[in-house]
C-alpha cells in the first residue's frame, strides 16, 4: 500500500513524520503521524498507538502533548491515527462534534449509512498496523496502546478484546463504560443501531466496563490518569471501569490528579509516566 510522506522533522533526535494513504478499510483517503526516536536509526523500535478523542486529527497529540522527549529517551515509536474517516459525503457526517467526522469512536458500524466506511476498529487493530510494520523499522511483537477520552475508550477496548496483542494500555480521562452515558449512547445507537436491535450485544463488545466481565487473557497492568476538575467526568465514569477491574482481578491504577481539566494541559503534564509505564512493559 502506497505511503505519501506529508510532512517531516527532526526532534529531539528522532523523526516527526506524518503520512496520508488510501485505506481499505475505511474506503477514503487518510493522515497518521509517526514518531521514530533516534534508536531507530539502528534498529526495530518498539512501538505505542495514541488514539485521540472527539474532534482531533493526527495533529493533536504530535503539537501539544509534549511526548517527543520521553519517547526518545526510551526508543519508542509513537503513530497517532486520525479519529474517523473523513469526506465521505455521507448525510449528516459533519452535523456535530460528538459524532461523524473526528467521532469514529474506534468501532465497526454495523447500521446505514456508516457500516461501509466507519470501521476504525479495523483500521486501528489491523490495516494501519500491518502499514506501520511493513514500512517503518518498529517490532511487530512489541507493541501497546494508549489514548484519551474517546481514545482512551478506543485504547481500552482494542487492549481488553485482543489479549496479548499489547503489552499494557493506558490512558488519559477515558470513556470508560460509553453504553452509561450520552457521548457513548449517541455514538453507539449511530453506528451500531439501537441497543439490542442485533444477535447480540453490539453495544457491550464496545465497552471497557461490560468487556472486563468476559476477559479471559492475560492480565495487563491498566494505567489510567484522572483530572478532578475534569468538566466532562459524567461521560467518562472511571469508578465504574475501576470496580469492574477488581471483580474481574484487573490489576488497575486510577490516578486522580487534583485541578486538573480534560485537555492538553494535563496529558503534557502525565504523559511523561505513560511512556515510562509502556516502555517498562515494551522492553520487558
Ligand atoms: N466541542 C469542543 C471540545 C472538544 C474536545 O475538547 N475534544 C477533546 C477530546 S473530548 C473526548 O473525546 C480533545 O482532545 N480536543 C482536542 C484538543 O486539542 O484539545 C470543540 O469542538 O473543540
């Protein structure tokens, strides 16, 4: 599959890039951006996805979350998809910020008119992974996942339904149990049709609560950041996610960090302690 180098600078050591290709999977034209640290100049790296929350493109995480001097300092490759696919024409596609455009909430659509295009479970698991270690000098086997808000629902869901897939997964503010609440509920009834309406439960197979009650892999070391002045808590719910990980034997740590917000702000000030939490796992 054919990469078009878009965009390309050196930082701190290593390579910012960013890449447009045509995806199968989604059926349109689309941007990721990828991080190579300077060790990738003498070898495989291992690597991190960022999944982003409602409204990003590939830009956001690469331009404020500070995480250049981290992911260099440990060797790691980071590549950020873009949230959804984009300029499709498709009714009602740019009505909203919760939902279309920059709003793929990481599934596969099963309902009209989004079922052809929005698949961005599948772009994220499998087609931009297989481009990234077909391309790019990054390890196949060692690779983890983390995002925010509607990345970090993206993030755990993708980790909790692949066991063994990625070595840990974090995130920043997630929607943790998306079929609770309006963000979630307005995305899945969208994609997915309304609840129930299947053979089974679409909804609950996109949900990091519901997903834990039936994981069965091996256990991974969940790291998730909170700001307490975070405006949007009532759409993430990580107590929820937290007592379905201790019921499930889930190891989890919930870190509650005081005045801060949902944005940018907050992910540059952590974001630090997620690269070391993922490249303790990484070069394990
Ligand atoms: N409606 C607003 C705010 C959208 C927003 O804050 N999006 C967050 C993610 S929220 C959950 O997924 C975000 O990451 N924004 C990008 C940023 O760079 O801050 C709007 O339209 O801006």
């Amino acid at each position: 599959m054919a990469l078009t180098e878009t965009s390309s600078a050196k930082c701190f050591g290593g390579w910012q890039k960013v890449f447009a290709h045509e995806s199968k999977e989604l059926g349109c034209h689309m941007n990721f951006a990828i991080y190579l640290p300077p060790q990738a100049e003498d070898g495989k790296v291992p690597l991190i996805f960022w999944l982003s929350g409602l409204t990003c493109t590939e830009q956001n995480f690469i331009t404020k979350a500070g995480a250049h001097r981290y992911a260099a300092e440990h060797g790691v490759a980071i590549v950020c998809p873009d949230t959804s696919p984009r300029g499709l024409q498709i009714p009602g596609e740019d009505d909203g910020w919760d939902f279309g455009s920059g709003a793929g909430f990481y599934v596969d659509a099963t309902a009209e008119p989004w079922k052809k295009n929005y698949r961005m479970y599948s772009y994220v698991t499998k087609e931009l992974p297989a481009l990234v270690f077909d391309n790019f000098p990054v390890s196949s086997d060692r690779v983890s996942i983390m995002g925010h808000s509607m990345g970090g629902h993206g993030a755990l869901i993708c980790a909790l339904k692949n066991p063994g897939k990625y070595k840990t997964v974090s995130a920043f503010a997630p929607i943790c149990n998306p079929t609770e609440v309006p963000w979630g509920q307005k995305a899945f009834a969208g994609y997915l049709g309304p609840r129930g309406s299947g053979d089974s439960d679409l909804w609950a197979q996109y949900d990091a609560t519901l997903l834990l009650k039936n994981y069965s892999g091996p256990p991974m070391d969940i790291l998730i950041d909170q700001g307490t002045q975070d405006t949007w808590l009532t759409q993430l719910l990580p107590d929820n996610f937290v007592k379905a990980c201790q019921a499930a034997n889930m190891p989890v740590v919930l870190q509650l960090r005081d005045g801060y917000d949902h944005g940018y702000y907050f992910i540059s000030t952590f974001i630090e302690e997620h690269i070391k939490h993922h490249a303790r796992y990484l070069k394990a």
